[in-house]
C-alpha cells in the first residue's frame, strides 16, 4: 500500500507533494477506484496519497456570469444526481451520474476521478463530453485548459502529467429549448459498468432539431461522438423515420469489441436500440420519467461539504490516527496502511462492521462518514484523522435500539446476518434522510447492500416498519 499520506489545507500544498513526488503520489478525492488498484497490485511504485477531500471550496458546482456551469474537483456524482442546476439545464449529466453505482459509492466517487479514470465505460464522460466540457489542470509550474476530446488518447490514458491535478470541470450552460437525455446498459440495474451508454444533448426550436450531439461510451477505445447521426437529426422533425435513422448511424459509428460484458454485436445493436429509445423519449418529453428529482442520497439532510478537516498534516507510517467513532475518542498508532473497515475490525475491534468483498460491490461495509453513508472498504485509514464515524455498534443509545434494528427483529429481516449491519446502516441513515419514505425510495436507497440469504422481502418490509415506529 502506501508509505505516506498527507491531508492538503489548500490546493497549493496538494500541488506542491505532487511536484515533490511525482509519479510516486496519487491524489484522494474519491479514492474508490484507487482503493481497488491499490489492492489489486496494479499500482507498482506508488508511495504517497495526498488527501485533498477536505479542502474547502472544491465540492461546488456553481453558474458563472459569463454562462458557464462549473463541477469543482471534489464534486461527487451524488452532488451532480441532487442538484437543482444540473436538473434543469444539463439533465443528462444529473442522470448520468445517477447510475454510478449506488448512493455509498456515489458520495465518495467524484467527476473529476471519473475522468480521470478514462474508461470509455464511465458514465459521466458522455454527457459532458455532448454539452461541450472542458477540464482544467493545474501544476506548481502553471494551469492549461482543454477540451474533454483533448484530453483522452486512448483507453484509460489521458494527456495529465505526473504532477497534474483537475482543478475544474465547466461547459458552456446549454441555451432556451435545449433537452437532453443519458442511456445507459448495465447487466443489473445497479452498481453496474455500463455495457454501452451514450448522451444525446438537443437544441429544438418549436420541435425542430437545430443542434445535435450524440456521444457514446463503451462501443470504442474512447467516448466519441456520432457525427453522421447528429448531422442527420438537424433540421428535423423527431419522427419516427428520423429517428430510426439516426439510431442506425449511431450503432455504424461504433467501433465495439468482444469483452465478459458483451460481444461486438451485441453492443452495436442494443446501441441503436438505445438511441432510438432515447430520442423517442425526448420527442415525447419523457427523459424524466426514469429518474426521480429527488434522488436518495443517504447524506441524510444537507449536501456535505469539504472543510471540516483538521490543519493539514502528513501521516508517516509511523504516525498517528486521532478519530472519533460512536461517540467514542480513539488513538491509534497502527493501521496506517489499510483501509477504513479494517481499521475499524483490527484496530479498534468494532467487528460488526463485515468485509463481504472489499470491492465496493456488497455494502456489508456501509458506516457514516462525517455524516455521510460510504464503502469503509474504499476509503483509506488516515481519512479517519480528525473524522466522525459511526458503525452499526453506535445506533443503539441509551440502551434502546435503533428503531430499524428493532423492526429488523420484528419482521424476521436476519438471515445469515452477515449482510446486516450494511443493511442497518443504510436503512438507518435513510431514514434520517426520509423519514417516511415511499417503496421506490427505500428500494433506491438499498441498492447499495447485497444479501445472498433472501429475497428481500423482509429486509424491504423492516424499513417501512422501522418508519412507522420513527
């Protein structure tokens, strides 16, 4: 794993460590995929985290005078899902992002990292890619912007150096008329990499096309778009013949290939399917439907916000971890190099907190974070200095049981029970989030938590019963 860590006050020292250690430091924001490179051994020679997570600032996404929508680096794909800006004037961004895995995952996984990442299967990259974003990096040596086509060359391979950091991800905010719509298929409908995706951005006049961009993900060794096919919609109506064709231009453009998730073929038809879909749901002004506007984020009340950290500080391997969990002041001097959740189980010896596959997939991990439902198993330990967190041993109080454990109970929910706590977890802070909430809603905020026991009937009825029993 690493042998440093640092916790960034400003964007100055983040870029500063970079600049000493270059191709041995990576930077944390959301960390949800390093966490699993890092596991996995694909990180040879990296050394150095350089924590940025609780920089103040970062996590905004803010309308500019000049007509521009900015995503800070430290925006997560459940800041874009809830936000207001985003619904109304690049929705497909907001849908994109609503489709990243599950409501933990999303409350640590940023845009920028999403990016960065350069799968041609990441689900943010079409739309902004299709509403015209550019990023912006930044180095101790100086800043360049450049647009999204840019940045990419190749699969998982951007233009950034080293010592580079996006600093801002903005797009010009689309003009009156402009509707816009993401596609996505996954083989389950959540916590899934998309098989193909693609974004589709309109400028209509009085229902005639006047600008058009179609980008798909996952059909080439990057996102791209689809020229034939978005100049083929300008100038027209969305009838049913246009759309047809505009459907099959896409699905030639491609360039798929043969993997576990799909063959060539495959792809390449359910991409003119998807499209087709797609643009009958803008002509018919159903691109809504599907998502809700206002999604489950398991925050619980308001969006979090970077800037409660301590001053910024360096934890070498030797160093200490100060961190409060249930209430409850701990020290610790070891478990430096692992994950929050085995922190958590080694170190501090809350076991209840469970490793089901340390990938992010199951949510056997799910505790709070500063407030926040995450993945313990995808963040790294020295997050936890200076942090709040609370496991499935800090729900009961004053010798009472959370009302979600008690429903639990009640309605026979515990199979094996190894799956529990994440469920716990989850339901409890969706609770706080909404208070009494609708089937759909306590579905979506489940997403997250894998049971291999049950066909969740009794998990989905002790939440409504827990609601009832507040």
């Amino acid at each position: 794993m690493w042998t440093q860590y640092y916790t960034a006050e400003n964007l100055e020292q983040a870029l500063g460590w970079l600049a000493e250690y270059g191709e041995r430091a990576r930077i944390v924001a959301g960390a949800t995929d390093l966490m699993l490179e890092l596991e996995r051994g694909q990180r040879p020679g990296l050394e150095t985290l350089i924590d940025i997570t609780r920089v103040p600032g970062l996590d905004e996404i803010r309308l500019d005078q000049e007509g521009w929508i900015h995503l800070g680096p430290l925006v997560t794909h459940n800041h874009c899902a809830a936000s207001a800006l985003l619904h109304e004037r690049a929705f497909a961004l907001a849908q994109a992002c609503w489709r990243v895995g599950a409501p933990q995952i999303r409350n640590r996984g940023t845009v920028a990292g999403n990016l960065i990442t350069a799968s041609p299967a990441n689900d943010s990259i079409p739309p902004l890619m299709a509403l015209g974003a550019r990023v912006t990096l930044r180095s101790a040596q100086g800043e360049r912007t450049l647009s999204l086509e840019d940045f990419y060359t190749g699969v998982r391979k951007t233009v950034m150096r080293p010592d580079e950091l996006v600093v801002d991800i903005a797009f010009p905010s689309p003009p009156p008329g402009t509707r816009s719509a993401f596609y996505k298929l996954g083989l389950r409908k959540a916590q899934a990499i998309s098989v193909v995706n693609a974004a589709i951005v309109l400028q209509m006049d009085e229902g005639v096309v006047q600008t058009a961009n179609i980008t798909l993900g996952s059909v080439a060794p990057t996102v791209i778009h689809a020229p034939e096919a978005e100049r083929s919609l300008v100038g027209k109506t969305l009838e049913e013949e246009v759309i047809e064709r505009a459907a099959a231009l896409a699905a030639e453009e491609a360039s798929p290939i043969d993997d576990l998730r799909g063959s060539a073929a495959y792809r390449r038809h359910m991409l003119k399917v998807g499209v087709r879909r797609t643009l009958q749901r803008l002509a018919e002004g159903r691109e809504r439907e599907a998502m809700p506007e206002h999604p489950v984020t398991l925050w619980g009340g308001e969006p979090p916000r970077a800037g409660k950290a301590p001053a910024a500080c360096e934890h070498p391997a030797t160093g200490v971890i100060e961190t409060t969990i249930n209430g409850r002041s701990y020290r610790f001097t070891s478990g430096f190099d692992k994950s929050l959740l085995r922190l958590l189980r080694e170190e501090a010896g809350l076991i209840g907190t469970k490793e089901g596959c340390a990938e992010g997939e199951c949510g056997a991990c799910t505790v709070f974070l500063d407030g926040v439902a995450v993945m313990s198993c995808l963040v790294p330990a020295p997050r936890a200095h200076g942090a709040e967190i609370v496991t499935v041993e800090g729900l009961a109080q004053d010798g009472a049981l959370h009302p979600i454990q008690q429903a639990f109970i009640e309605e026979g929910a515990v199979q094996c029970g190894y799956c529990t706590p994440g469920f716990l977890m989850s339901g409890a802070k969706l609770l706080e989030e909404r208070p009494t909430p609708r089937r759909e809603e306590i579905l979506e905020g489940l997403t997250g938590n894998l049971c291999r026991c049950t066909g969740y009937y009794k998990i989905i009825s002790a939440v409504e019963r827990a609601a009832e029993l507040g």
